[in-house]
C-alpha cells in the first residue's frame, strides 16, 4: 500500500498515466528554410505551452500538492528542461533519426545545422532516443521515469529551514520511493527473471543521468541564445531558465 | 516564501486551484 498515498503500485502509475498533458502545437506554423532565428522562436514556443502543461501535470502527481509550495516551485525550477527533453524522446522513439518535436514540427539532425550549437544537442538526444528504442520503453515505464526526475530533482536546495520544510522533504523521499515501486511492478510484468528485471531497472535509471547532462547542456545553450539576442524569451520559459542559471552561478 | 517567490509565475500557477491552461 504505496507507502501513505493509500494506492497500491498498480493504482499509482493509472493515476500518473493519466496525468500525461495532452499534445501540443505550434501556434505559428514555421516555413523553411529554417533560420536560427525561426527555429529557436519555435523551438521556445513549444516549450513554453509545454510549461504551462507541466504545471498541470506535477499538480496531479499523486502526493505533490501536499508538499509546501515552495518545494513544488524548487522541483520544478531544477528538472523542467528534464522533463521536456524525456518527453521529446517518448515522443521520437519510434522514429529514428528523428525528433519530433510536435507533430507539425518534426526535425533529423542536418535541420538543426542552422541554430549555432545545436546540432551537438540534437545528436545527444538522438543517441539517447536510440537507446530507449533499444530497451523497448514501455509507456508506463516512461510515465514512473518523468515522476521520478520531477521527485528527484531537489538535489540542488538548501537545507529546510521550518518544521514544515522538513516535513515536506520527507514527504518527497516517501513519494519517490512509492514511484520507485510503481516502476519496479511495471517491470515486473514483462516476464523477465528476477535478475533481468534488476538490469533493466538499472539501465532505464542510468539514463537519467545522461538527461540531466543533456538538459544542462540545453540550458547553457538556450542562456547563450537569450544572450545573443536570437530569441526572445516568453515569460515563464525565462523565469524558469533564470531561476536555472542564478542557481548555477 | 519571499516576496520574490511569490511574485513568480510559477508560484502563481501551482498556487491557483483552476487549471493552469485557463490561467494562461
């Protein structure tokens, strides 16, 4: 009984299955050829409705609106480039070669040439795309793994102050430890041995570090662009990357 | 919390109980 949720693992990943946000579009078709300017003004389209779903979603996470808001706010803040580079890769990983961004925004590797520094980013997430092609990534396994770098991601914070806040941190490691579990029984279901499930759990957690590299990466870029004045940023994509690179720095 | 969290989009966001699409 998943830890004081009251929800057994089978109920907890139906309820962040059904969390999942909806797709999302352009709001402006972009023609080609694609320039720097056209691609990053996209590319920061996407992700700032994407934001505003995120929110949506974390807050029916079972268990997260209980934390102080605070944590919610620092949760978000470090993982959000996370959570959207693993959706970018749920949402390639049966075409190869390719990132789809949306559906009326699909993109390989040469059409990233235009946007200075880019490409190396595009080609970071191809081969991580491959590998979760190569593990089969099951739905639900993705669902428990987006969970998981949401609950994870307060590494970075500074030590609780109130009652409250260490409160709400133990809160956080009991939530994770029920989506580690949640994870463990979608595992379980495929029929591999005992220790084949043990390996996979360990491979699909491995990639988790290879994200947060490649969402640092992402950051570092998409602070270069804002800098160089190729995009302009919307309002909560550049409070979010802000509250990214004050931390950093 | 701050003053300066407060005024976050984001502390808005999480702290409005209607969805945040609406909001946005």
């Amino acid at each position: 009984e998943g830890r004081g949720l009251g929800l057994s693992p089978e109920q907890l990943v139906n309820c962040i299955l059904e969390a999942e946000p909806p797709q999302i579009y352009l709001r402006e078709p972009i023609n080609k050829p694609y320039t720097e300017a056209s691609m990053m003004t996209s590319l920061t389209n996407l992700a700032d409705q994407e934001l505003v779903l995120m929110i949506s979603w974390a807050k029916k996470i079972p268990g997260f609106v209980e934390l102080t808001l605070s944590d919610q706010v620092h949760l978000l803040e470090c993982c959000w480039l996370d959570i959207l580079m693993l959706g970018l890769m749920w949402r390639s990983v049966d075409h190869p070669g390719k990132l789809i961004f949306s559906p009326d925004l699909r993109l390989n590797r040469e059409e990233g040439n235009c946007v200075e520094g880019i490409m190396e980013i595009f080609d970071m997430l191809l081969a991580t795309t491959s590998r979760f092609r190569e593990l089969k990534l099951q739905r639900e396994e993705y669902v428990c793994l987006k969970a998981m770098i949401l609950l994870n991601s307060n590494n970075c914070s500074s030590l609780p102050q109130t009652p409250e806040d260490v409160e709400s941190r133990g809160k956080v490691l009991r939530l994770l430890d029920s989506v580690t579990d949640a994870l463990v029984w979608t595992i379980s279901r495929t029929g591999l041995s005992s220790q084949q499930q043990s390996i996979r759990l360990a491979h699909l957690l491995m990639l988790l570090s290879h994200i947060r590299h490649l969402s640092n990466k992402g950051i570092e870029h998409l602070s270069t662009m804002k800098r160089k004045n190729v995009v302009l940023l919307y309002d909560l994509l550049l409070e979010m990357l802000d509250a990214n690179t004050s931390q950093s720095s | 919390t701050s003053l300066k969290e407060k005024h976050k989009i984001l502390h808005r966001l999480l702290q409005n109980s209607s969805s945040p699409v609406d909001l946005a």
